[in-house]
C-alpha cells in the first residue's frame, strides 16, 4: 500500500528533529574544527587543513586497531545473530513461562556497562573468580585474561556475547510472535518441515526486527569501550586495544584534540559507511521471499 | 521430544547467563578481606555492611536517585517528540522522508569518547551544566532515533483504515491520535519506553561528563571510588547488584505489557 504523499507530515518530525539536532550538530561541527587545527591551549590554535588526518590514516596502531576491531563486530555479529534467533525460537509462546524468560533474559541488558566490566572481572579473576578459579583448579587450563592475549580475547567474547545476545533474541522474540497463525497452518498443511518453515515463513518475517538488531549490534560493538576497557584496559600488551580504546588513549590522556578529532570522524565515516551498506543488503535480501 | 530439547536448551542458557550475576551477589555479601582470602562457591559469613554502606551514605545512594530521575524524564521527553515523528514515518510520503530516517540513526554512530568536550562546553554555555535535564537531553541523541524506529515499527503494522475511518467521522488529528491511535499500540509503547530506559540507565560517558556533583549518577561514582580506594569487591558488587534493581523493577511491573508488545510488533 502506498503512503500518503503530504509535506505537512514534516511538522510531525519537527520536534524529534529538533531535539536531536540540538545535541547532533554542535558537537560535530566543533569535532570538525577540532580536525582541521593544531590546538595549543585556550585560544591559541593554528590551521593545518588535512595534517591530522594524513597523520592517523597512516598510524599503523590505528590500523591494527582497526583490524581488531573488524574482527570483534565479525565474531559478535556472527555468534550473537544465530545464538539470538535460537534463543527466540525456544522461548515459550505462552504462559508463565512468557514474563519470566523476557525479565531474565534482559538482566544483562539493564547493567551499566562499567559494572558489566566489573562483574566479569570478580567473575574471571583466576583466584577468586567462578569461571577462572573454575578453569584452573577444576578443569586444569591456566586461564589469565590478564596474561594471555587469547584468554584475553576469550573473556571479552564471553563477556560481550553474554551482555547483548538477550537484545537480539528479544527483538527476534518480538518478530516471531509477530507472525499470524495462518502462516504456520498452511505450512503444515503442505507438510513442510521445520527447517523449511524456519527459513521460508519465519525468517522473511522476522526480517524488520533482525534488521534493526543487526544494525544496533554492529554500531555497538564497533564503538564498545567501557566493557573491555574495565576488564582488560586493551592489555595484555595491546591485544584488546579496540579502536575507541585506542582513541581515547590519542585523545584524552595525551589531550591532543586535533588527531583525536581527526580520528573520531575517520571512526564515525566507518560506522556510518558500514552501516548504510548493511542496511541497504538487509533491505534487499529476503524481499523476493516475502510471503 | 522436540518441546523438550528446546526448553533444556533455554535452561541451560538461562543458567550461565545468571551465573555472573550470582557470583556477583555472592561477592556482595562478603567483607573484601573474606573475599580475597579464599574461594568458596557460596557465602558462609554472610554480612550486610557493603550495602549498609551504600544505604547510610549519601554520596552512595544519591547516586541512584539522580540516575532514576534523569532516566525518567529522558523516557519521557524521547516518547513524547518520537510517537508523532513515527507516525509521520509510517504513515506519509514527504519530501526527504527516507533520508530523515536515516539519518536519525547516525547519531547513535559517533564515538562518543572525543564528543564528550563539545557537549561539555555547550551545556556550559547554555547553563545546564550538573543538571539532570542536561543528562536527558544529551540522551534524546541516542534515545530519540531508536524509539522512532522501534515505534515506526509498531505503528506500520496497524492498518491504515483505521486512520481513514477516524478521519471520516470527523477527529481532529490529535484527538485521534491520543484517544485511538496510542492506546492500540499501548504494548509497543511499553517495549520502546523499556528500551530507552535501558539505553539511558547504562550509559556512562556523556553522564559522566555532564554532570560533577548535584546529578552524578551511580554508574560514574563506582569509577571514582575504584580509582580512589583500590578495588573493593564487596562495595562494587553490592553496588552493581543495587544497578540491576530498578531495571529489574521496571520490566516486572510491565512484564504483561511487554509480552503483549513483544506478541504484536514487528518491531
């Protein structure tokens, strides 16, 4: 069906608009300023136009920072989505059973997320953590996060698949009950198997939702900070130094205002690129299945 | 059979997912020095002092408070501006409507770590600096966009002639939308209002930032005391088990509400 043209419907967006704008475009035009300048102090600040971004686009840490995070948002999206969905098609559909998966399950989501990074620090800790203590002393594997990169890493996916997995399984809960019962009486009635139903009724239907979780998963992992930073500080070395660890270490500590804004709007056009790209493919794919 | 290993499946999962969350309770029943001086897997002198602590002193609890109340009102101002920008996404062709939308969404996109000084410096300048309105605002960038598209979802999923026949019979576009259209997407509302509650209650840096003693919410004053005492197990998770509490609170009272919403969006 097709919408209704009006241009009054601009008055509508009007109040969103302004309110997020008010936040959005100062902020980005003093980052911008900040990129194009050589800042000394309050007042004193020379313009060196593209200098900065020169400079970062060829950091080699930024550059491995950048791979490690490619490598983080891959493994996040391509454990969480499916563990998501699985989780989503378990949960009961009615019942008891309903208010009590839906609180459980979103625990995790309501922590914030320094206290995330806390929690899996008392959590692994090798002497006194369940999961290292557990590790070490009942299965017999040295595990340190903070002496071995792959403990390291294996902690923080740990971590971060424990934390947003319940996001995308409860908006992928959402889109499957979602799903009119009519569909799921004509599957049976042609005798189609549960592989068949999952990927040619539930799936197509399920596309908005996990569209949306995918985009939320794949702007969040690509911008966590405080969880890894918490636990490991980027270490050991730098192997978990993802890139807005990285940032805030050109940024802030050494409060260097110019590379840091040159970077901070390198990182922005990355996520945003990504995320267009991505968004454009979810809205494609599945749209000749549309049942 | 099948019923059966799925729910063994959701059982197991739901066990490791509380298994964090259970070392972290144990952890705040415990004196630090109990804690660093042995492991056992469930407390055996069991003391209340951490979250006494956190109760009688007002550095602690106050925390909690400001939080609770900037969450609130950014719940609040997010649904109010989002519900008829959704509508108008759902529902009208206009001039720049695909892109808008868009759009809305890249503000969740920025690393907010750089970000963080301009907002510093205008909410200076504008004197709403050590505000919980500065904190709700600053969190409308976030909030705003995914409300919208949340509740954009819900909205296209309520058939249009329902508007028509409201129209026909003569409401005034206000009316209808605040007597009909937002009771039959009440659920949806409760799914969108948990959500931005959720996002505003974990976020730490723009809080952070924004506020230095009269709205420090509880998240930033755990930062400060790791920094300042060294780690105190016990404090910290007691105060991380008191950060799940409201959250918790929250979806229990609306849980009936969520799994209505949860049933009839496509999200």
């Amino acid at each position: 069906m097709e919408k209704w043209p009006n241009n009054k419907a601009w008055f509508l967006v009007l109040p969103a608009f302004v309110i997020v704008i008010f936040s959005a475009i100062i902020p980005l035009m003093t980052v911008i300023n900040y990129s194009v300048q050589d800042i000394f102090g309050p007042g004193q600040a020379v313009f060196v136009g593209t200098e900065w971004f020169r400079e970062m686009l060829g950091d080699y840490r930024l550059h491995d920072a950048l791979w490690r995070q490619f490598l983080f948002s891959g493994l996040v999206l391509l454990i969480e989505m499916p563990l998501g969905i699985l989780i989503a098609l378990a949960m009961p559909k009615k019942g008891w059973g309903v208010p009590v998966c839906l609180v459980t399950i979103a625990l995790p989501l309501l922590i914030p997320w320094n206290t995330i990074g806390t929690i899996w620090i008392i959590f692994t800790r090798p002497d006194i953590g369940l999961f290292g203590a557990g590790m070490n002393n009942l299965l017999g594997i040295p595990f340190d996060h903070t002496d071995n990169w792959l403990d390291a890493w294996i902690t923080v996916m740990l971590m971060e698949v424990w934390h947003w997995t319940p996001l995308v399984a409860l908006l992928g809960y959402a889109g499957l009950r979602a799903i009119p019962e009519v569909y799921y009486q004509a599957a049976r009635i042609d005798g189609a198997s549960a592989w068949a139903t999952f990927l040619y009724i539930q799936l197509p239907k399920m596309r908005g939702v996990l569209t949306i979780a995918f985009l939320l998963r794949f702007m969040d992992s690509f911008l966590i900070y405080a969880e890894p930073f918490v636990l490991t500080g980027g270490g050991p070395g730098n192997s978990t130094t993802f890139l807005s660890i990285y940032l805030v270490k050109i940024a802030l500590l050494q409060f260097d205002l110019g590379p840091g804004g040159a970077f901070s709007l390198i990182y922005f056009v990355i996520v945003l690129l990504f995320s267009f790209i991505f968004y454009q493919a979810l809205q494609r794919v599945g749209k000749g299945e549309k049942v | 059979m099948k019923g059966k290993k799925k729910t063994i499946g959701l059982v197991i999962y739901f066990i490791l997912l509380m298994m964090p969350i259970y070392w972290m309770l144990t952890m705040s029943l415990r004196s630090n020095a109990d804690i660093l001086a042995s492991f056992v897997l469930y407390p055996k002198n069991i003391t209340f002092m951490n979250y006494m602590k956190i109760f009688t002193d007002s550095s602690w609890y106050m925390g909690y408070v400001n939080a609770m109340i900037y969450v609130v009102m950014n719940t609040a101002i997010s649904l109010f501006v989002a519900l008829p920008a959704a509508y108008a996404f759902s529902r009208y062709q206009f001039v720049g409507d695909k892109q808008m939308f868009f759009w809305l969404l890249t503000n969740r996109m920025a690393p907010a770590a750089v970000f963080a000084l301009p907002f510093f410096q205008l909410y200076s300048t504008i004197g709403l600096m050590d505000t919980h309105f500065a904190v709700a605002l600053a969190h409308c960038l976030f909030n705003v966009p995914l409300a919208v598209w949340i509740l954009e979802g819900f909205m296209s999923g309520v058939p249009r002639e329902i508007d028509e026949t409201a129209f026909i019979d003569g409401y005034s576009f206000p009316r209808f939308f605040i007597t009909i259209f937002i009771p039959l997407i009440r659920a949806g509302v409760g799914v969108t209002a948990f959500f931005c509650f959720m996002f505003s209650w974990v976020e730490l840096l723009l809080a952070r930032t924004l506020t230095v003693t009269e709205a420090k919410p509880i998240s930033a004053i755990m930062t400060r005391t790791i920094s300042a005492t060294g780690l105190d197990f016990g404090l910290l998770a007691a105060a991380g088990i008191l950060t799940i509490v409201p959250g918790a609170l929250v979806i229990w009272f609306v849980r009936n509400h969520m799994a209505k919403g949860f049933a009839m969006g496509r999200v």
